[in-house]
C-alpha cells in the first residue's frame, strides 16, 4: 500500500506514563510516540490499559506520574477542552452517541468548536448566525457523502444498528477536521463486510485527509493490515514496539496472548 | 393523502434547515398563528368567544405554555431535572413590579426583559449545583430555589413594597400610550411575547446552543471531549431556562392574576408546570404547548362534563367532589403517560404524522 502522504515527524510522545485509581495500576512507566500521518495501533489482552491510554491522551484521564510531548509542548497531562481545540478527536469502545438527536445532528455537534456565533444570535437565527449554520451543514453533509450515510442524516441514531452508529461515530470525530484521531475498537461487534467498511474508512481518512490515527483493536487480521506501527501492553505495561512484523514475532507478545507454561 | 412531502425537493440547505420544511405545515402553522392573532378576536368581537375564554383559558394556556417551555429547555433539552419552576417565575414577577415600581416611566416590555434577566441570574446561582450532582439529588437541591425564594420575598418587605398582606397588584399594561384592559387586549399582549420567545427558543435548539444542551443531556462524558464545557452549557440552559420562567411569571401576575402573593408561586405550581413538560413532551417546544393545554382544559372539561353527568342521571355528587376527581384523573393520566408514551403527546402527534404520510396505505 503506498501512501501518498508521508509518514512525518513525532508529534506525540509519552515519557513513564503512569495511571492508577487507588491500589490498582492501570498503567506503569509507558512511553511511545506517534508520528505524524502514521497509523499507530495499541493493542493487549482484555485490561491491559488501552482505554486508559486513549484517555490519557485527550484528558479524560490525568496521569499521576510521567510527561506528554505534545508537538514540542511538554506537559504533565492534557485536558479534554485543550485537546479538543488542538485537533483530537476520539470515537468510545461503547458507542457514546447523542442518542436523542439525528444523524446530521450528532455530526454537527463534531464542529461546535469551529463555530464562531453566540446563542444571542442563534435565538435570532440571523445575519451571520444563519450563515455559519448553512456553512457547518455543508461540511457536515460532505462527511456524510464521504461515510455514505446519506439516507440516515435524519434518523435519530437510537434508532439505527450498531454498525451504523460506529459509523455515525466516526463522522462526529471526523467533523471536527482531527489531526490526530483516537479510535477506540471500531470494529468489535462488526461483521466482515462491516469491518471491510470501516477499514476503508480509516484508510481514507488516513491517506485522504491526512489523519494521524490511534487505534484500538482486537482483530489481529485488521491490526496487523493497515498499522504502521503497533505498540503491545499487558497489565498497564508495554511488552513491545515495532512493525506488526517485528509485533507478531516477539515472543513477549505470543506470551501475553497465548499465555506461557509455568 | 393529503399529508405528502412528494415532490418537494429542497435544492439548498438553507430551505431543508428551516422549521417547517414541509410545505403543509408550513400552511398549517400559518393558519394557527392567523386565527390565534385575527381570527380570535374577531369571533370575539361576533360575541362568540366570551370574556371569561380569554382570562380562564385562552390567556393562561399561553402563559403555563411559555413556562412549561422554559422548563422544557432545561429538563427536556439540557437534562436537568428543576423543581424550582415557580420560584423563576416569582423573581420574574416580583422583579418585573420593582421595575415598574422604583423606576419612573420604566416601559413594561423592559421591565419585563429586566425581570427576566434577575430570574436567569437566580437561576445561574441555584444551577451551581448541577456541576456536580445530577437526577434526583439535582432536583431536590432546586427544592431549596422554591422555599429559599419564596420565603426571601415573602420576608423581605421591600419586594413587595411593604404591602401588610404580601400582596401585590400588579401595575397597568401601558404601551405607546395604549392600556392594556380588556381581557382580549391581554390576551393579545401575551400573545405577543410568547410568539416571539417561542420563535427566538425553536431558533437556539436548532443551533450550536441547542445541540449542546442536548449533547450534555445524552452523554456528559462524549459531549466534553468534543469540546463542550459542561460548565458553560450547563448554566447557560439554566439562565436561559430561569429567563423564559420569569417572563413567565411577570405575565401570570400582570396580564392573568393581577394581584398576586408570593405564597402564589409555591410548589404546586412548579408540580404542575413539571407535569405539563411530562405529559406534554419532554425535549420539543411543541410539547410544552400541548402539555399546558392538556392541564388548562382538562379540569374545565371534566367539569362539564361532570355537570352533564349529574344533570342526565339526576344525581346528587356532594360539592367538591369535581375536584378530588380532577385530581385522580390527573394522577392516573401521567402514570398513564409516564408508561404508555414516556416522550408525551408530542411524540403521540408525530407517529400520527408518520401514520398520515402514507395513508391510506399502511406502509
């Protein structure tokens, strides 16, 4: 597969990231990087940190020890507003749509920090408020062509299947124009053809928009096709680095998987 | 049949965005607005609709209407369960009098505006708690808006001008050299004002506004790291919320009761504007219209329907029995809703809409 956008520099970066809640340690001295362009999977056995980690990074989760490299900024922890206003979005394990509202609704949620208008003028529904409104929805509408969800823009998402509303997901965070884009299992409970989608999707986005892309996953076969780089954790720490080729072969990781006779 | 978006094609999204984008409700609406505006008071002026339609019905059904949506923005759009309805509509009443009161040649429609804006500050003040907890312990903290407001003004005599009963009578509806007397130039003026702050409410929950009341009120977490500050959202549906209760209740005491006391604001009004977002719909503007009609009427029918009843099969039902009646269809009417149609007769009338789009055929 060549890319036509070239994999950049890092612009994420984790020094000993440490997590825990109480006694129990979600995460201990984890540092990787991301960079720019790339698709960066993390992967591990069922509670090894992964969701953390996502929510480490935009802010939901503040680390009690370690430090964030954020494009040349070092920090101690982001918060969700900042790393919302600096271009990452994320799509939830369980699907965290606004379920009373539409399609088109939820996604132009996705650009509420792109718009400029105060609810005085939004009451009004006039001048510039108007404008902005008409403006967002043309961009909102080229997210639903672009995940073909056309006939659905007005149908509440409680109402849809669940692979529709991963995909409804994925446009909410796409709406936001993310330069680095968090998605956190997309595909569990999808069937082939739907995870077929969904891996297109990502690519697109990826390749098309230039996206940098955090992904969570369990289905080896799609980890191991469209990442660039994999990052292995077990237990809240990190086992392995590398290419899925360098991933598949390391014994650690076979280990963790398969489990190890003692 | 007749009901049938065929053949409208929206070529902008500006047409597709609007409130109605069906043509036929379009008209509909139209027609509503029309009677509502020429068409009542010329039957009026026929001798058809009566004194007593305009100040027992027609003009509170409008006001429970604007008060019920001020509620709605807050329960049914941004999440946040308040029972502190009344106590809004007191500070907008009371706060609304002091203007007029303290402040020579105030115009009414500012003193309104004003004593909408101390609500919304009230509102913001007693909302604090929202930031924190939520569902039934937010609803119990907003208890404390009802008593606390209740008795501040009730304790406070500068509020109510040092009046010996508490009560106040509210001052002429002046305009342009124009006083509101009659019953249907009141009704008329109320009108007025919930038109045009049902239209500037359908406007914010269309918009960035809207949407983040009601992402806030879907999924917290979701709506905070797409960029929504709770806190900011939060508040603003409480202020916007508190603002729409204090119009509210400033028409309730100039344009409705007249002369009011603040023991007139107590929790069984808030109970009863609660009720009306129940059962008219929590989450849609058209609901809050629905529910307090459904509330207005619905003892006045049962009245005479109650009278009929005793008049044909000559019985002899003890007075006040009309009442307790009242009060047992109304309880059993919102468990009945609360089971069958927990979104309200809003959501009752869009399935009739689905059903009418393809009827007569039956999908």
């Amino acid at each position: 597969m060549d890319k036509v956008r070239k994999i950049g520099d890092v612009v994420l970066s984790f020094e000993n990231i440490s997590l825990s809640f109480g006694g129990v340690k979600a995460l201990t001295n984890i540092s990787f990087d991301v960079r720019e362009h790339e698709i960066r999977a993390i992967i591990g056995p069922n509670g090894a940190g992964k969701s953390s980690m996502l929510n480490v990074i935009n802010g939901v989760y503040h680390p009690q020890d370690g430090e964030i490299v954020f494009r040349g900024q070092h920090r101690r922890d982001m918060n969700t507003y900042e790393s919302a206003k600096s271009g990452i979005a994320r799509t939830f394990q369980n699907i965290a749509l606004f379920k009373g509202m539409s399609v088109l609704d939820n996604i132009m949620t996705g650009r509420n920090l792109k718009m400029k208008s105060n609810f005085l003028l939004d009451a009004l529904y006039w001048g510039p408020a108007r404008r902005e409104e008409i403006e967002h929805r043309k961009k909102a509408e080229e997210i639903i062509d672009f995940l073909e969800i056309q006939h659905i823009r007005k149908t509440p998402v409680g109402r849809l299947p669940y692979g529709l509303q991963k995909r409804v997901e994925l446009g909410r965070a796409l709406a936001a124009e993310p330069s680095i884009l968090l998605l956190d299992e997309p595909m569990a409970g999808m069937n082939v053809e739907e995870k077929q989608d969904m891996c297109r999707f990502i690519l697109d986005v990826n390749d098309q928009l230039g996206a940098t892309i955090v992904l969570i996953e369990h289905d080896m076969g799609v980890v191991m096709d469209i990442s660039d780089r994999v990052v292995v954790l077990d237990y809240g720490k990190k086992i392995a680095d590398g290419t899925p080729d360098e991933v598949r072969n390391n014994q650690n990781v076979i280990d963790a998987y398969l489990g190890v006779a003692h | 049949m007749f009901y049938r978006e065929a053949g409208q094609f929206k070529s902008s999204y500006a047409a597709d965005s609007q409130i109605f984008p069906i043509r036929q409700d379009r008209i509909g609406f139209g027609l509503i607005i029309a009677f509502a505006f020429l068409g009542v008071p010329l039957l009026a002026a026929l001798g058809i609709v009566s004194n007593y339609t305009f100040t027992a019905i027609l003009t509170p059904f409008l006001i429970f209407s604007l008060a019920a949506l001020g509620l709605n923005i807050l329960t049914g759009y941004a999440g946040q369960l308040s029972l502190g309805t009344a106590a809004f509509m007191a500070v907008g009443a009371f706060g609304a009098y002091n203007f007029m009161l303290r402040i020579d040649g105030m115009p009414i429609l500012l003193a309104f505006i004003l004593g909408g804006l101390c609500a919304a500050a009230v509102g913001i003040v007693f909302g604090l708690p929202s930031l924190r907890i939520r569902g039934f312990y937010l609803a119990a903290s907003t208890l404390a808006t009802q008593f606390f407001v209740v008795w501040f003004v009730t304790k406070v005599g500068w509020f109510t001008n040092y009046s010996t009963s508490g009560v106040i009578s509210a001052q002429k509806i002046r305009m342009f050299g124009y006083t509101f007397n009659s019953s249907m130039s009141k009704y008329l003026f109320v009108l007025g004002v919930v038109s045009v702050l049902t239209l500037l409410a359908k406007n914010m929950v269309r918009t960035n506004i809207g949407r983040s009341w009601m992402a806030i009120r879907d999924m917290d977490m979701a709506a905070e790291v797409i960029g929504f500050r709770p806190m900011r959202t939060k508040l603003m549906a409480f202020a916007v919320s508190s603002f729409y209760c204090g119009v509210a209740g400033a028409l309730f005491a100039y344009a409705y009761l007249g002369t009011v006391e603040p023991e007139g604001f107590n929790l069984d009004l808030s109970f009863r504007i609660l009720f009306m977002v129940i059962i008219g719909g929590a989450g849609s503007i058209l609901g809050s219209f629905l529910g307090s009609a459904f509330i207005v009427l619905l003892p006045i029918f049962l009245n005479i329907f109650l009278l009929f009843l005793e008049t044909s099969l000559h019985l002899e039902l003890p007075s006040g029995i009309s009442s307790s009646i009242e009060l047992m269809v109304f309880g059993g009417l919102i468990i009945f809703f609360l089971i069958v149609e927990p979104h309200g007769l809003a959501r009752l009338w869009q399935i009739g809409k689905e059903k009418l789009r393809l009827w007569p055929f039956p999908h």
